[in-house]
C-alpha cells in the first residue's frame, strides 16, 4: 500500500487520524506530537517543521522528551524527511479531531484521552462508553492516571462523565462504564476564553487597588 499523508485543505476545521494509531503503542507524547504534525501539515499552506523546542512548548512538555519522542516517530517510519505524518498500511477508517483543540493548553495525557474518547464517540450522540480499561490500553496509561485526566477534562469542560448501571443475568445491578459526552468544540473554547479574560481582568484590578493602596501609605 502507498503511504497516505496528511493532505493539505485549509478550508476544514478538523483533521484526520487512522483508527490504527491506537494499535502502534505510542506513548501519550508520542501520540500527541504526531496529532499536532497532522494538523499542521494539514492546514499550513507552506510546512516548516517545527523544532523540538516549538513542539515542547506548545505541548507543554519538556524538550528532551520531544526530542525522544520525535526521534522514536522517525525510526519507526511515521515522519518523512520533512516531518510530515506518513501513515503506511493502515485501514481506510479514519476519526477527526477540532483544530481547536491545540488552543487550550492541554498535556500530552489530556490530549491522548480526548482524542481515543473522539475515536469512540458517536456522531450523532456525541456520547461513548469505553471502559477505562480500554481506554488505558489505548493510551497506555494505568487506570488511575486514565481517571485523572478524566476528571481534569470534564474540569476543561470538554466532556461530561456520567455513572451507569447494568443488570446482571441473575438480576443484580452493577456499576457499569461511564457514559461520556463530548461537548461542542465552540462552546468550550468560548468559555475557556472568557475565563481567561475574566482572570485578566481580575489581575488588572488588584494590581490597580495594590497601586492605590501603595499611593496611600507613601508619604505626602
């Protein structure tokens, strides 16, 4: 099979990943580094690889990590020359992932468990209900730190995660998955801007009654 690239059309909001990714056993870094070589090559008219430093930075990563990470995509073929995303022998089926979602800071981790609950999520619900043992195989992540970011999108606001129950065949009922809903890219980027400003204004005003404060107590 001809390798699939990431092909460039600047008039979409959203970029493609192969269902298969999450059977190459990358490490959330990984997963995320590769994520956002995507994105870039797919609605950067002109792509100028980006250093590892530029990757550490905007995946909140360190350095070091992005360099080990970049180095482990090269020698395992998923880069080409220019650092753009080579995707060979995979299946047709593709998910898509908001370009937004690079916009709100999110680590490596968070980024790992949104986009596999993105795979999972149905288009019309916008809900699933992986267990959060798959979602751990996926990620590769114990169950525990898979939890923690859980709790660290719904704090975002990305998704809701709700309990469940089922009913056994002897009648019993069982706490079942979490049935997850992802919300409206927009609306989570319009509160997580509006929390910003509301921040920058809280900071303006307590730098402003701190000056007043030091006016006062100068002498005259």
């Amino acid at each position: 099979m001809n390798p699939i690239l990431c092909q460039h059309n600047p008039k979409r909001s959203r970029f493609s990943l192969p269902n298969d990714i999450w059977k190459w056993g990358l490490k959330p870094q990984g997963f995320s580094i590769l994520a956002y070589l995507c994105y870039l090559h797919t609605h950067r008219k002109y792509f100028i690889a980006p250093s590892a430093d530029e990757i550490a930075t905007q995946l909140h990563m360190s350095a070091d990590m992005a360099a080990e990470q970049l180095s482990e995509l090269n020698h395992r073929g998923l880069l080409d020359q220019h650092m753009a995303p080579v995707f060979k022998n995979t299946s047709k089926n593709f998910f898509s992932l908001p370009n937004e979602v690079f916009l709100l800071g999110l680590s490596a981790g968070e980024l790992a468990v949104y986009s596999f609950l993105k795979r999972c999520e149905n288009r019309k619900t916008h809900q699933c209900w992986p267990s959060i043992k798959t979602i751990g195989q996926a990620v590769r992540m114990s169950e525990n730190t898979v939890r923690k970011y859980i709790r660290q999108l719904e704090e975002r606001g990305l998704i809701t995660a709700e309990p469940t129950e089922v009913i056994t065949k002897t009648g019993e009922k069982r706490n079942g998955n979490l049935l997850f809903t992802l919300r409206p890219i927009r609306e989570v980027i319009d509160e997580h801007y509006a929390s910003q400003l509301a921040e920058l204004e809280l900071a303006t005003e307590r730098q402003r009654v701190a000056k007043l404060l030091r006016e006062r107590e100068s002498p005259a």
